[in-house]
C-alpha cells in the first residue's frame, strides 16, 4: 500500500457540488447563443459580422488587459460580455466602433477593477454605455429587420472606415423595408409619437431595435433555461419584472393615454434582455437574499421612471448600471439574521 | 412537531442536498472484522482530559478490563478492546493529526476474545447521579463523530432545566450508515438507552429524529414504542447538515440555540442513536466500550459494509479486510463533509470514528480543481445554515481582516459543516479560511 506523505492533507469537505465557475459560464454562452442567431437571422450578415468583432474584440481585450491574471477566457466570462454587448447594439452598428466596444467593456467595466468577480458594474453595459456617449448618432440608427438579400449584402453603415461617421442609412432603409420602415423602436414610436405597438409583434421580435430588444420570447426561454439549472438567481428577473410591471401599472391607472401599460413596458426595449442576462450577472447584483429582491425590485421602478421622464427612450442600461452600483449598500443593510442571534447585524 | 407537520418533515432553513451514496451500505447487515495483531489505543478518544493510564508496558490484559481510568469528571475510562499483551505507550499519530500518547496492544491470536471483565449494575436502582456514573464508568462518547463524554452531556447543571431529550438518528452526512443500521438492528438496546438518558437527566419526553431517507427505521422505531407516550419518533426532511444538534432541535421543535449557546440553554439535550444503543448494550451488563459500528465504504473499497471493528484498529489493517482496491486515494475519517482526511495507516479506528471512507481519483481531482475569485453567486449564503455571509468572510480571510470576521460577521457562529465550500462554484476553500481565521483569533486572544 503506497504511503502518501504526510503533508498532503486535504481539507474538508472532500466532495464539491458539480457546478463551478466555468460550467455556468459555459451554459450561459449556450443559452446566450440562440438569441445571438436569431439576431443574425434578423438582420443578416451585417449582423453576423458585428457579433465577431465584438466577441474577439472583448476576448482580445481580456487576454492583453487582464494578463496578470493568467489567461482567463477559459472562464467564457470574456465572451458572454461580447455577446451581450453585440445583443444592445443597432445591427447596422460599424464594425470598428464595436471594436471599441468590445475593449471599453472589458478595459473600463472589468480589467479596472482587476477581473472576474472584482467588478461593480455589468461589464457589457459599462461597454454599451461607453459606446452611447461616444457615438449617438450611431448607437440610435436603425435598420428594418427582415429586409432582403441581408445575407448577401450589408447594412450601409457595417463598413465605415474607422474614425468615420457612418452614412446615413435613412434613404436606405426605405429602400430595403418589407413596410413602411420609420426606424424608430417601439419605444421611440410611443414616446415620441403615441403609437402602441402590439405586445404580439413584440414578442416575435417582428420590431426594429437592437438584436436583444427584440424576440422577448426567445430571451425568455434561454433565461428559463439558465433558470432551472440554477445557473441564474430567477428571483432577480422576477423582481425586475415585478418592478417594472408595477411602476407602470400604476402610471397607465393615472392616464392610461400618456403612460402605456405594464404589458408593453415589459416587453419592449432591452427589459427582458436586461432582467434576465444582465441585472441577473452574479458579479453585480447583491448576495443576500432580501438583497437581489430589491435589487430587483429598483431596476424595474428605474427603469419606468427613465422611460417615463427622461430623454431617453431606453433605461434599461442606466437603470442596472444604477442597481450595479447600489449593490454594496444593498447587501450591507440586508445582512441576513444569524442562526440564533435576536436580529439581523 | 404540530404546525411543522402540516407542512412535512420538520426541517430548518438552507443546507445542502449532496449525493447519499449510502445504497452500497444501507441495506446489508452489520459484520463484525477479525481482530488485527495489534491495536493502537490513543488514551485521548474523547474530548477533554485524557484518560489515566493504568497498565504498564509488558503487562497481560483481558478483554473488557480498564486501561486507563477517567481523569476527572470531564473524562472517560478505556478498556481493553482484547485480549493480549502491552508491546508499548508511546506517541503515535492520531486522527486529529497531531501525535497522541497511545497503548499498543499486542493481541493475542489463539484468545477467545470474549469479553471478560465486567462490572454489572442494575440500572432500575439507580439514581440520576448514579445513572450519571454508571454511564461514565462504560467509557461512553458521543459515537456519532463528536467523541464528547456520555455522562458530561447528560449532567445537567443545577441553574438549567431541560425537558426534552432530542435522540439524533439524521446521519446526514453522505455514504455514512452505521447508526441506520443500528436503528434497524438494536432497535431494544437503543430504547433502552434512551430510558436511561431519561433517567440520567430527569426529561419527561424524548424525540428520535431520523431523515426521511430512512423511513424503515422510523417505522420500526415507532413498533417498538409500544405504548410508550412520552418517547416518538419524527421523520426530518433529508438534507445536509440536519443532523447537526442547532437544526436537528429547529427542525423538530422550533427552538433555536442562542449563539454561542448549547441545546441546554433552551432545554434540550441531544444524543446520538448510536450512542444510546450502545448504552442499552452495555451498561445493564456493566461492560465497557471496546468497540463500534463503523461503516466503511467509497469507491476505494471492494467491499463496502457496517462492521464492528475493536477499538485501536489500524485503519491499514481495516482497508486490508475489506479489499482496498489502491490507486490514488483519499482516507477520511468519518463523512465527506466533515471528516478529517489521513495518510498514515497507523491511525487507529477510535470511539468517535464513524466512518471509514475512501475517495479515488475522480473525486480527488474536483478537490484539486482551480479556485478562481468569488464571483458573488450568492450560494454560499443560500446554503449556510447558520445564516452566515461565506462570501464576504472569504473576502475578509483574504484580506486577513480576522476581527472583522468575528466581530460584525459573526465568524464563531460558523461550525465549519461545510455547506459554503461545497456549493461555491468558485472552488474557494471558505471553510479552510475560516478553520485559520479562528484559530489565529484564538492565539491572540489567548
Ligand atoms: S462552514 Fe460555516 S460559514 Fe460555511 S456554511 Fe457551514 S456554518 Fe456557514
Ligand atoms: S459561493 Fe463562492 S463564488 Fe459564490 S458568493 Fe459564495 S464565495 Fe463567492
């Protein structure tokens, strides 16, 4: 019998639950993966092409930015960022500026606060938000889904040189939309010219909007998914959810002509995107159990309120960069009661 | 019980479900293992002072006959395992790690190993004092894996008052089913020692908690309760770390033990099944403790079982009879979750030893996988039953912010079940901080 030396002793406890860091990251690439071919579905190979550059742009900047912690995209979380960061953004986005993207996401939202698990904020937000301020004109431009020949040729805008602007995409729109095209999101349309669209064509994704605003159905199941595998807390999207169905709920009681209800706030825009990839990121939302409740429960009021009565159409961004920053005071006042203590610390 | 059993088994909030793995052991009969040629006898198998010696090296011994006497009331006697001849006392490896004076016994292979001396009482004559000696004088610990004297735990002080004896038959811990066995198997001796744990502390009423995963032994349980009102048996939902003395007594009856309390704070106190059975065994008979029921199992194992194995056996010599396949393997003493892992063959089989387990190589590798940074997941928090924060007392660790730990986090409500390491995707050794965390409070306290 082979004596083992002495010092090789182990620690308790000696066997671990099956799920570590990687394997989620993994199935949250897998379930992130249907949404990103439906977009590329959607808009084609403009599409296509923008999904790359973001992904091996954030890949990239994670090897260079956080070598000091040895090579990490093994953990998938570099590529997640990616292809959320491609799901926020218009299909007709150019390519060099989601190149920036991709490297503002990583470089500002998580090799600054030095990688995995050390960051504040969702790291592909930090990156669409960089990218908003940066170019927003480019960020609000967007092309008909749908339109023909998206396989075999690209949005106008995909291939503007770096550091140009992009042309302006307008007249072709026309040309290429199956109807009537206004390039405007349902959100823009109900803001600015009080037309509802139907929460039907908003599931299906049959709406303009960048790849992840629409298909909310599509969202949904990869998140249910991620859901019942435990690989996602489904009590952040529910709260989320939650907050955002109440907040609107109550305006539309107040003048069901200015405030749209809670159906369409819902389903509109990035909300399902954002409650259940990006609110849902385990680095940025609260560890307590009361915590990722009102956690949840903030974004969604947030959102409404942005959408309501801020400039503009989407505050789905804002808001969870919001509750990414209130996370930390979150999980301190929500210290969970010890086992035979009289109350909470 | 009442409210909780309208929704179920009783149980207490978080934990963690971890395979049982208990099927290669459950469901066959309790063997008994040869005697070894010689036995190594730590005179420290239970908490507290160690045990007295008596014998001097070269001396013949027979089985059953004390070794070492208790050394104060916090302490146990030892009896000789079997019969032979002392070959030695000196130092040798325990489970606990560090060397322990012990007593090698060179057993004799022609001997009958028929239990020899005894010292006969007659447990209806005796008073809680006298029941209360009559415990201490079988050398009895908590068999369950705590190893702490019998006798101390059901010495009630005279301030306290207790009126429930909460008799532990969870063993929640995964591969482990020694005390299922004993429930099936000595179903008498087991009521029996809960009389006398009534006796001994004055309780008017006794709960038997046993998981649902063991429906078969409640069931024979409440057979043998005849008419007996005051004992019952109540089935606990199946989940880690429930047979753990704070969430037993949650589970079964609301109450929560203070922090920094003891069951007998609110009233309770607890024994383990196996430990009451082998009291109904021995004490009637006046016989010492000389061995136990250990199960013995894990993938290493070609013959995995329960089997009473004398005290002092060399684990080598246990792996050896139940065909250790070899490879790259892990010994634990006791459950996955809490056990201590061994390397030397040498450490003997003492009172508090439960298990004997052998993880090979694919179980080892998840052990040695890559701790990557917390990645605030949350479920360290969801799983820890003492309602602890695991993640940020790991960033604390990491900072060796120790106070910190104690003092806002409440680092010494943390028993180390665990629950944190288990589940953390992360791979962080959380318990293993903590363990160093206290221990580093401690010298600077001290
Ligand atoms: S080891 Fe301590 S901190 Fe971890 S789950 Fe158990 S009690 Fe909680
Ligand atoms: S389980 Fe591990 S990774 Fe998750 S919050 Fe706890 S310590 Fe962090």
């Amino acid at each position: 019998m082979a004596k083992k030396p002495a010092i090789e002793l182990r620690t308790t406890p000696h066997i671990h639950a099956p799920q570590d860091v990687i394997m989620i990251m993994r199935n949250v690439v897998y379930a992130s993966l249907p949404m990103a071919a439906w977009a590329v579905w959607q808009y084609g190979l403009s599409a296509l092409m923008l999904l790359l550059v973001v992904v091996a742009s954030c890949m990239l900047s994670e090897r260079v930015l956080n070598a000091k912690q040895g090579n990490t995209l093994g953990d998938w979380s570099a590529a997640i960022t990616g292809i959320l960061l491609f799901l926020t953004l218009p299909p007709g986005f150019p390519l060099w500026m989601g190149v920036i993207a991709g490297f503002s996401a990583i470089g500002l939202g998580k090799a600054l606060f030095g990688g995995l698990g050390m960051n504040v904020f969702n790291p592909a937000l930090v990156g669409r938000a960089f990218v908003q301020a940066a170019f927003p004109v480019a960020i609000t431009s967007w092309t008909p889904a749908f339109f023909d020949g998206r396989f075999t040729t690209l949005i106008p805008s995909t291939l503007t040189a770096p550091f140009m602007i992009p042309p302006e995409t307008g007249e072709w729109n026309m040309q290429v939309a199956v109807d009537a095209f206004t390039g405007a999101t349902p959100l823009g349309l109900q803001k600015f010219d009080a037309v509802s669209t139907p929460v039907l064509d908003l599931l299906t994704g049959m709406t303009a909007g960048s790849a992840g605003e629409s298909a909310a159905l599509i969202i949904l199941v990869c998140g249910l998914y991620l859901a019942f595998r435990g690989m996602l807390d489904w009590r952040i999207p529910v709260a989320v959810m939650a907050g955002t169905a109440i907040t609107a709920a109550v305006f539309h009681f107040i003048d069901p002509v200015a405030y749209p209800d809670a159906m369409f706030m819902l389903f509109s825009g990035g909300l399902m995107l954002g409650a259940w990839f990006m609110a849902s990121d385990m680095v940025g939302s609260p560890v307590t159990p009361a915590g990722v409740i009102i956690y949840g429960l903030l974004i969604g009021f947030v959102t409404v309120i942005i959408r309501l009565f801020g400039g503009l159409t989407e505050g789905v961004m804002y808001a969870i960069l919001l509750g990414n920053a209130v996370t930390p005071l979150i999980d301190q006042v929500t210290q969970p009661r010890v086992f035979g203590h009289r109350k909470s610390s | 019980m009442g409210i909780f059993n309208l929704f179920g088994a009783g149980t207490f909030r978080h934990g963690v479900h971890p395979p049982s793995h208990k099927a290669a052991t459950a469901h066959q009969p309790i063997r008994r293992l040869p005697f070894p040629d010689h036995l190594v006898i730590p005179l420290n198998q239970h908490i507290g002072k160690p045990a007295k010696l008596l014998v001097k090296k070269g001396q013949e011994v027979v089985r059953g006959e004390p070794l070492a006497s208790a050394d104060g009331f916090v302490s146990v006697p030892i009896h000789a395992p079997a019969t032979g001849r002392i070959r030695d006392i000196r130092l040798m490896p325990s489970a606990r790690g560090e060397q322990a004076m012990a007593i090698i016994l060179h057993v004799y292979a022609a001997a009958t190993q028929e239990v020899l001396w005894r010292n006969p009482v007659d447990p209806g004559a005796l008073d809680p004092q006298g029941m209360i000696q009559a415990i201490q004088d079988t050398g009895m610990v908590g068999l369950g894996g705590a190893a702490f004297p019998s006798h101390v735990k059901l010495s009630i002080p005279e301030e306290k008052s207790v009126d429930t004896l909460v008799v532990n038959g969870c063993e929640c811990e995964p591969y482990l089913s020694c005390d299922h066995r004993t429930m099936l198997e000595h179903p008498r001796e087991l009521m029996r020692g809960i009389r006398y744990a009534m006796q001994a502390t004055g309780v008017s009423k006794a709960i038997v908690g046993v998981e649902e995963n063991k429906m078969d032994a409640v069931k024979l349980l409440r057979e043998h309760l005849h008419a007996q009102s005051d004992i019952s048996v109540e089935a606990v939902e199946t989940k880690y770390p429930q047979g753990s003395e704070k969430m037993l007594i949650k589970s079964l009856m609301g109450r929560e033990v203070p922090a920094g309390g003891i069951p007998l704070d609110i009233g309770v106190v607890v024994n383990n099944v196996g430990t009451l059975a082998a009291l109904g065994k021995l004490l009637p008979v006046g016989e010492g403790l000389t061995e136990r029921v250990v199960t013995v199992t894990g993938p290493g194992v070609e013959k995995p079982g329960n089997y009473i194995i004398p005290l002092g056996t060399p684990i080598g010599y246990v792996l050896k009879q139940v065909g250790y396949i070899g490879g790259e393997n892990e010994f634990i003493l006791g459950g996955p979750m809490m056990g201590p892992s061994v390397s030397d063959m040498e450490t003997p089989v003492t009172k508090g030893t439960s298990g004997l387990l052998v993880l090979n190589e694919p179980e080892i590798e998840q052990e040695t996988r890559r701790i990557w940074p917390c990645i605030k997941c949350g479920r360290c928090l969801n799983a820890c039953p003492m309602h602890l924060n695991p993640a940020y007392l790991g960033l604390l660790a990491a900072k060796r912010e120790y106070e910190e730990m104690a003092q806002t986090y409440h680092l010494n409500d943390c028993f180390e079940c665990g629950c944190c390491s288990y589940v953390c995707p992360s791979n962080i050794p959380l318990v293993q901080h903590f363990r160093i965390a206290k221990a580093i409070n401690r010298e600077q306290a001290a």
